[in-house]
C-alpha cells in the first residue's frame, strides 16, 4: 500500500498542470494625455488612462513634482465604467472628426488633449485644442455631444476616482447639461 501512495505521489508531479484560472486580460480603454503651454514652458502630463478591468490611473495636476512624477491609480466604479464603455463604441465615435481646435483670443498660453481610444489597428485618436465646452456654447462654437459627453465623463472620473478636485467646477456644469 506504502508504494501506491508512492507511486500516486510521483505521478502528481510529472503529470502536466490543469488549466489554471485565466485573468483577463488588460486592455486600454482610453487614453488621454493633456500637454498644457505657456510663453515659459509645456507641460505633459497622464491625465487619465483607463483599462478594460476599470484600473485607472494619472499623473497628479496639483503640486506637481517632476522629479519625482508618480502615476495615481485608482479603481473605476462598474457604473461609470459601464457609461465610458457605451461612449467610446464605434457607432457612437464613427462620425467624429480627428481634431477640434479653438482660439480663444491668446495663443501664448493653452491645453490640447490627445485622446487615445482602444489599442491596436483599431484604435482611433481625437485631439482637442483649448477644450472648453461650456465657452464654446456661449461662443456658438458648440462641440458635438459626444465630445462633450467624454469631455464631461472624463473631469467626473479625475475628480471622483482620484480626489483631486478641478480648477474650476466643471463637473457641475456638466450636470447642468444633463451629462
């Protein structure tokens, strides 16, 4: 009987692994990476990634240290992983222009956002010049409402996922909307 048991344990070891549990696997979801500009400098920054298990993560905006330029990470809610995903389906980013540009008057300072959706021969990018939706409606400049849609998910993720409140409360303009 000592032998079997022997023999039992020995075969375990050499017998190939089951299939183990399969993680799945991470992809980007979003991209957007904010390059602010003054007459002195150009700063560029992570201001949020988000992947398909809903980790998220971005460089901070508030006292920034570049020396030591850390990445925060945080977990998006299922809620509004749910709502960014219905935002970035094709359908609804098919008729989208590649870039939207907007002077406001001062070209020696600015933002440009460059928004990365998807990875891979799929992956479609949008850049915003001076994003500032709430301007150009007064302006009637208005952006289509899918831009202002992810404009609008986006300061709610940054604001939300990693405490880190906005220079100005464009989150409650956004509610406003209906967004």
């Amino acid at each position: 009987m000592k032998w079997f048991y022997l023999f039992l344990g020995l075969l375990l070891l050499l017998l190939p692994p089951g299939p183990e549990a399969q993680q799945p696997e991470r992809k980007l979801l979003i991209e957007v990476i904010r390059q602010t500009y003054d007459v002195e400098r150009t700063e560029t920054l992570v201001y949020l990634r988000v992947f398909s298990d809903g980790f998220a993560e971005a460089h901070p905006t508030r006292e920034v240290d570049f020396r030591t330029l850390a990445l925060k990470q945080g977990q998006i809610p299922t809620a509004d992983l749910a709502k960014l995903n219905g935002l970035l389906s094709p359908s609804k980013l098919s008729g989208l222009a590649d870039k939207y540009e907007r002077y406001w008057g001062n070209k020696d300072f600015g933002n440009t956002w460059e928004i990365t959706i998807g990875e891979g021969p799929g992956k479609k990018t949008i850049t915003l010049v001076n994003f500032q939706p709430f301007l150009a409606r007064t302006k009637k400049q208005s952006y289509p409402a899918e831009i202002e849609r992810l404009g609008c998910l986006v300061w709610t993720l940054r604001e939300n996922v990693f405490n880190e409140p906005l220079d100005h409360n464009y989150v409650r303009g956004c509610h406003e909307w209906g967004y």
